[in-house]
C-alpha cells in the first residue's frame, strides 16, 4: 500500500482547497455477528482503496480488550447470543468535496446497510454519520 502525505490544515487554507471530510464510526457488533460485520467492512475498505481515489484513508480498529476471543472471555462457538461483541471503529478521510457521497453510493457500502437493517448486527444504536464527523485540532501525520 503506497503511503500518501496529506497536506496540513495550514497548508489546506493557504491553498484554499476544501477541508477532507474525517469520520469516525463506532460499532458494537453482538458478539456471534462481529465476524459477519468485520467482513462488511473489509469489504468497503478494498472497494475503497481500489476505486475512491478520493478516500484517502479507511482504517477498521478493534478494541482487543473487549474482544469475545480475548483470553478470560471464552471462544465465540461457545458464547451467548446476546453477549456483545468488541467495540470496532472505522477512520476515513474523503478530499475531494462529494466523495463521501460517492461512497455512501458504493454497492459494499449499500450491502453494510442493508445487512445493518435486516440481519440485527448491532447490540447498540450507531447514531447518525453527522455524530461521527470530526475535525482536527492538533497533531500530525
């Protein structure tokens, strides 16, 4: 994977180039569905990587502390249904002004919801994209 540099905030404004759109989304599969929604995800993210050259990142995060296979928390096969599942979070970064929309038109992302509304993977409400943007303050790449 070719590593790209992103221009700073800074250097964004003094260019007059529109600011990249950042999300963070965070999930908590049920436990016995995490596998099912982390193939969701990868799926989006190679979709992405392949064909948005405007998604410039899509990073899929899994808090190992709360994972079903995390040693003390027993094996999947074995777990209650109802026994949520590890928290996953995705970071993405859009450049180009709609490419965000672009990607919400996207058939991995069109399955992603689907799945969402029709095979209950969730043991909590996401919230809306809107709660997800964020805007850096501070830091570097």
């Amino acid at each position: 994977m070719a590593v790209q540099e992103t221009p700073t905030a800074a250097a964004a404004a003094a260019n007059k180039a529109p600011p990249a759109v950042e999300i963070i989304a965070s999930v908590v599969p049920w436990a016995d569905k995490e596998e099912r929604l982390l193939s969701l995800f990868r799926s989006i993210a190679a979709h992405a990587q392949k064909h948005e050259p405007d998604c410039t990142r899509y990073l899929i995060y899994v808090h190992p502390s709360t994972s079903p296979s995390s040693p003390g928390r027993g094996d999947l096969e074995n777990q209650d249904t109802s026994v949520r599942g590890s928290k996953i979070e995705i970071v993405e970064r859009y450049s180009a002004p709609g490419a965000l929309e672009e990607h919400t038109r996207s058939e991995p992302f069109r399955a992603l919801v689907q799945a969402l509304g029709e095979e209950e993977l969730l043991s909590e409400d996401p919230g809306t994209i809107e709660e997800g943007m964020v805007r850096c303050v501070a830091g570097f790449e």
